[in-house]
C-alpha cells in the first residue's frame, strides 16, 4: 500500500472516529437535561419546605420544636445547587456540541494567528496578525465545513446594554472612576472622569486607560452596530472590517471591532478530511483591554475541548517569563474538575532563516516542567508552514482527542457527578433534622375523647339514616307530589295549548303546498312537536323530587353527624364537597358519596319513550285519522255539480287535528300516571344504597373513624380544634418532607449510570 492511499484511510478513520465521538456525547447531553430538571425541581420542593418551616414557626406552641424548626438550613444547600446548575449547564453543551473544538492560546506576536492561518487556509485578511502592534480582543470560531464553498462570517454585536455592562462597567470599576454609565447615549455625552492620582503614575493602569478612551472617542464610529441584529452573515473580503482595527496596509480605519462579541468564519480547511472540528481563535494576551482574560477562561471552561499553547522563543535567546507561568495559571483555573495538562499541548513556534530559533525552542522544552507548566506534550514547529502545521500539529492533536477524548471527557463528567451524589448525603442530612423538628405528638392526650366523640356520632347517624330508610319504605309507593303536580300542569297546558293551526292557516297551507295531504302532513308535525316540547318540564320536577330525597340525607350529616363545617350548600353541591374531602384510600366511604350526589333522573331516561309512542297518532305514516281519497273525490263532485258540501278539506283536517291531539294527550295521561311512583321509589334506591355502602358495608365504620380523625377540628371545634389543627400541620409538614426526599433519589441526579 501506497504512503498516500496510507495518508487518506488514517484521516478517513480519524474522521469517522470524530464523528462517532460526537455522537456518543449526545446521549450523555440528554441525560444531563433530565437530572438538571430534577435538581430544579429539588431546589424549588426545598424551598417550599423552608416556607412551610416559616409559616409553622408562628403555630407551633412548643419552643423545643420550635427550635428545632429554626435549625433546618437549606441556604448552603441552594448555593451548591446553583453551582452544580451552573456546572451542568457547561457539560450538557459541551457535549452536545456538533464540533470538536480546539482552543489556540498565546501572549500576542507568538504565532498564534499565522498557526491559525496554515491551518485553515485562511488570510490575513479574515485572521489578523499582530506583526506591528496588538491584535483586536474579538474571539473568532473558525469551523471547517468541506461543502462550504465561499468562505464566509457570521458576525455577533453587543447590543447597547451588553456593550455598557460588559465592556465598559469593568474599566470604571478597575480604574476606580466611579458610577459606569447607563445608557450609550450618557457615555457619548459625559467626557471621562480622570484617571486617579494613585493609578495615574501605573504605566499597566494608563494603558487601561487609553483604551477605554479609544472606546470613548471612536463611539460615533461604531455606535451604529450596537442596534444591529445578529447575527450579521459577511462575505470574506468583508471579514476584516469586524475583527480588526487597520488596513491590510496598515491603515486603522476600522473600529467595528469595538462592538463585536464574537464572529464564526466558515470555510473548508486545507486538510478536508480533518473531521467535525472547530479552530477558537482566543484574543491574543498581553493587550491592556480590560476584560480579555477572563473571557479567555470562560470560554475554555465552556467551549474548548483542547488547548494549544503557542509560544514563540526569541531567536537571541529566551526563556520562560512570569507573563508564561501566568498564561498557564489562567487557563488551568477554567476547568477545575479536569488539570490542564490533560487537554493542552505547548506548540513551540519555530522561525527559520536568519532568525532561526531551533535551538532555544529546544531549551523552553526542556526546562518547561522546571516552571510548572504540565502539558501533555510539546511540538516543535513552524507555524507559518501549512505543511507542518497539519502534520506536527494539527494531525497529532486529532489522533490525541480521538483516543483520549471520552474518556477525558467521563473524567471532566464524574467530578461533577461526586458533588451531586454528596449534594444529596446533605439534603439527606438535613431531612433526617426535620423529620426530628417535630417529633409525634402523643395520642393519648386527644384519642380517648375522639373515642368516646365518634361512637356518638356513630350511634346517632346509624339511628337517623336507618329511620330515614324506614320512613322512605313507606312512601316508596305513594305518588309523588311534586312529580304529580308537574304531570298535571304539563296535562293542562296540553289541552289548553293544543298548537292546532286556526282554519284559515291550513287553508292558506292548502293553497301553498297545492296538495291537501301535504299540509295536513305539515300540520301534524306542527302538532306533535308542540305537545312534545310541554313534556320537557317534567325533567325539572324529576330532579328537584330526587334533590329532596338527598336533601333529606344532608340533614342527617349536617344535625346529627356534624359534618356542617367539612363542606357548603345543600343537597348534591355538599355531597359532592364531602366525597372530594375524602381520601381516594377510604374507598367504601368515598364510592357512597360520589353515588349518591351523582345518581340523576333525566326526563329522556325515564319519560321520553313512553311519551314518544304514544304520539304515532300525529305522525303522518302512523296516524289513524287520514284524510280519505273517496272523500275528497265526493266534494270535488259536489263543487261540480253545484251542490254544497258541509266540509271543506280545511274543515276536515281541522277536526282530524283535534280527535288525533287529544287521543295523544289522553294516551300520554295515562302513561304518565304510571309513573308517579318512580321518583319516591328512584328515591328510596339511592338513599337505601347510600346507608348500605356508608353504614353496612365491611369496613365502613373503620374508614369513618379514619376520616373523621382528618376532620376531628372541623367536626368537634371545640374539644379538638388546637390539637387537631397542630395534628394536621405536622401531617402536611411530613408529607412535604416526603416530596423531598423522594427527589434527592439516587438514580434523579445520576446522569453517569
């Protein structure tokens, strides 16, 4: 096998090997995402127990359990879930990133940028140099994407309050110059304050100070774009003027730079089959802009996945300086859970020519350990040589990542993941107080009388019930009264209110429909539909007949069961109330209620059907009373002849009307005194049903005396209202704690299983 055929599987493997790598953080992003919605749900269930610990500090009487309350602290608590929120939030982007990213870092005038440039194909023009002074403090991410074609910039802009709070405010406050502006426009208009005496004579302050006033005097140059949207999509030949503050012949003329945050260059890499990568051009060091350095860490500890360190030794001679170690320093401050050394290499710029420095590259690499500065390797290399720049560098950190990165990754991961399983040993700590805050309370001072109260209420809501059911027996078949008196109205009205059209309306049907048989038709169904509709009153007396058999009921609860106080209104509205008060484990209890306050009777259940037949006598197909053809054939004859027919066809279907209306309404009567002893026997069902399941069922006296003890305060005010209400604090303080602690689980913060 050829060395080139060689070449091309190893950057083919290592490409598939990125992609996989990538694929593989994904799952572990998305586990991340549910234990950071878990730890947030802990915070807030933690919160609201420290509220409830709060509201039971001014209704608990007892100063031993009071104190105890005082000394549940979940504040240290909250702080380390925020810092743990905060640190996943990192992990979850890190890895669902679509890229490996790899991080360049050096003081300026190192090499960084011409590093930068070998790699990506790119020009000065898009990656300024700092051959003559300091680079720009704007942080570009270049990523290689191979179908990109033209290269091309997205441009992100501070927005006019980012601008003032992150980029001016720490000028003021490191130069000790007072209030930062609030507004852009309070920054154009007030002119700087004065540097202070004590600074003034610090060459390090005065340069920080010149720099905020190159912001300060250029503002109208750049102002513009800190309205602008982002981000900004840039043509190649455009880049420059964002990230850079001269000419490419040396002209400074640009001062877009001020308002950037960040550009993204995409473009394809010389090297195409370098895999999902991403180059994080870091603002060079050593510049006196305020801020720099410590976006420099955030953004290792956020977004980089490995360092390159790019130091270029002086061809005179060199060695490592305090500005190196300090370099170092920062960028191992960015991840505390993984050492530097672990994901950094020291790129040692070697110049060739008259300025070789070979041999003092060497040196620095000797003696680099000597200053503490732990890399994981050095590389010797030109980086202004492309060639050398894919091969030393670049080649050799992609292998390094493709076989490291996982398991740097679990590392940087399982840090994390030992703070979360002690974050719930102290949430476990500080449960075990509170169950102990309020110690049970004991029995024997409230249950004797509860006792000796529910076997009265026992005795007396047996004894009424079962004369109730004894008295509804009697009256079960007896019509009832209310059902009654509706049938006779809705009688009345039928025979009052026939709804039979007057002669001249079916004559005038007659003429329209040009068919007699048609507006007879018409008219029966015009009939029928009127005596139908005088039926749908019964369907109010039907419900408010059963509303007084529960009424009966509620009375009993109310008088003799003192139940008055759990629930409101009367009859089905406080049925219902009772059955929601109680508990879904206090079934037997719970399923009588819900019967009884949900059981109706419905006009169309119990009546519809019955009337429904009886009125076929005024349905067109169905009815008997017609209209015979030998009888409109005679009075056409008669017409004819001259002679005078008694009755007209009109006349005729008149009459008809009222024979077939009042069979139906007799029919309906009779039917309907059927039925005048369903509401007080549909009655007697259910209320007989109800003291079944409330009084005879198995286990039914037990549930009662469960439930009652919920409710002892509301039923017996008097002889348990403090004791009880203490009762039910302490049962809704212990379920609260029971929250907690089934959050704070091992397998809700383990995203590492």
């Amino acid at each position: 096998m050829s060395s080139t055929m060689q070449i091309d599987s190893a950057a083919t493997a290592r490409t598939t090997q990125i992609a996989q790598i990538i694929q593989k953080r994904r799952p572990l992003g998305q586990k991340i995402e549910t234990v950071e919605i878990n730890l947030k749900t802990l915070s807030a269930a933690l919160r609201q127990l420290e509220k409830q610990r709060d509201q039971l500090l001014d209704k608990v009487g007892d100063l031993g359990t009071i104190g105890r309350l005082r000394e549940i602290d979940c504040s240290a608590i909250q702080r380390s879930i925020d810092t743990e929120l905060a640190a996943l939030n990192s992990l979850k982007s890190r890895f669902s990133r679509n890229n490996l990213n790899i991080g360049v870092v050096g003081r300026a005038r190192q090499g960084k940028s011409r590093l930068l440039q070998s790699l990506t194909g790119l020009s000065t023009a898009e990656i300024p140099d700092g051959d003559d002074q300091h680079c720009t403090g704007v942080r570009s991410n270049v990523h290689h994407n191979s179908d990109v074609g033209e290269t091309y910039a997205e441009v992100w802009f501070h927005t006019e309050r980012s601008f003032l709070d992150e980029v001016i405010a720490p000028y003021y406050w490191q130069l000790k110059l007072g209030s930062h502006p609030l507004t852009i426009q309070e920054f154009a208009d007030i002119p700087l304050p004065e540097l202070p005496k004590e600074l003034a004579e610090k060459r390090q302050a005065a340069a920080k100070y010149d720099h905020l006033c190159r912001y300060h005097q250029n503002l109208h140059r750049y102002r513009n774009v800190l309205s602008e949207p982002s981000p900004r999509r840039v043509p190649r030949h455009e880049i420059r003027e964002y990230v850079a503050q001269d000419t490419l012949d040396r002209r400074r003329i640009y001062f877009n730079y001020l308002a950037v945050r960040e550009v993204k260059i995409v473009c394809s890499f010389p090297n195409l089959d370098i895999g999902q990568i991403a180059l994080v051009d870091m603002p060079g060091l050593g510049d006196t802009g305020i801020g720099d350095e410590e976006r420099m860490i955030k953004t290792l500890g956020q977004d980089i996945d490995l360092v390159l360190f790019v130091r270029m030794p002086k061809s005179t001679g060199d060695f490592w300086a305090k500005e190196d170690v300090e370099l170092y320093d920062m960028a191992n401050s960015a991840l505390i859970d993984l050492p530097i050394k672990e994901w950094s290499f020291m790129v040692l710029n070697q110049i060739r020519g008259s300025s070789d420095n070979r041999r003092n590259c060497e040196s620095l690499a000797a003696t680099i350990s000597e200053k503490h500065i732990d890399v994981q390797d050095f590389i010797i290399a030109d980086c202004a040589n492309s060639e050398q720049a894919q091969t030393e560098i670049l080649d050799r950190v992609l292998h390094y990542l493709g076989e490291r990165v996982e398991v740097l990754d679990r590392q940087y991961a399982s840090a994390c993941q030992d703070r979360l399983i002690q974050l719930q040993r102290t949430v476990a700590i500080e449960l075990e107080k509170a169950k102990d805050a309020w110690r049970q309370a004991s029995r024997d001072d409230w249950f004797p009388k509860f006792l000796e109260l529910f076997g009265k209420f026992w005795n007396d809501l047996t004894r009424e019930l079962e004369l109730l059911s004894s008295s509804m027996i009697s009256e079960r078949d007896t019509d009832d009264k209310n059902f009654k008196s509706a049938v006779d109205s809705a009688i009345a009205a039928c025979r009052s209110k026939t709804g039979i059209p007057e002669l001249e309306e079916i004559q005038q049907k007659c003429y329209a429909a040009g068919v007699y048989m048609t507006a007879y038709a018409e008219s029966l169904h015009e009939v029928r539909t009127h005596l139908s509709k005088q039926f749908l009153s019964l369907d109010i007396a039907l419900k408010e007949s059963l509303e007084q058999a529960k009424s009966r009921v509620v009375v009993i609860l109310k008088t003799h069961g003192k139940l008055e106080k759990i629930a409101e209104g009367n009859g089905s509205e406080f049925l219902k109330q009772l059955a929601e008060k109680i508990p879904e484990n206090l079934a037997g209890l719970k399923l009588g209620f819900q019967t009884l306050a949900t059981f109706d009777l419905q006009y169309r259940g119990l009546v519809q059907h019955r009337i429904i037949r009886h009125l076929d006598v005024l349905t067109p197909n169905r009815t008997t009373y017609r209209l015979e053809g030998s009888f409109l054939d005679k009075w056409i004859e008669d017409i004819k002849a001259g002679g005078i027919h008694t009755s007209s066809p009109a006349e005729k279907i008149v009459n008809n009307l009222f024979k077939a209306q009042a069979e139906a309404v007799n029919n309906c009567e009779k039917e309907l005194k059927t039925l005048l002893k369903e509401p007080s026997q549909a009655g007697f069902a259910i209320v007989e049903e109800f003291v079944d399941r409330v009084l005879r069922a198995e286990g039914v006296r037990t549930e009662w005396q469960i439930f009652l003890q919920e409710v002892a305060s509301d039923v017996w005010i008097d002889e348990f209202g403090t004791t009880m209400e203490r009762t039910q604090l302490r049962r809704d303080w212990m379920q609260r704690i029971g929250e907690v602690d089934h959050l704070k689980q091992p397998d809700a913060l383990n995203f590492l299983r």
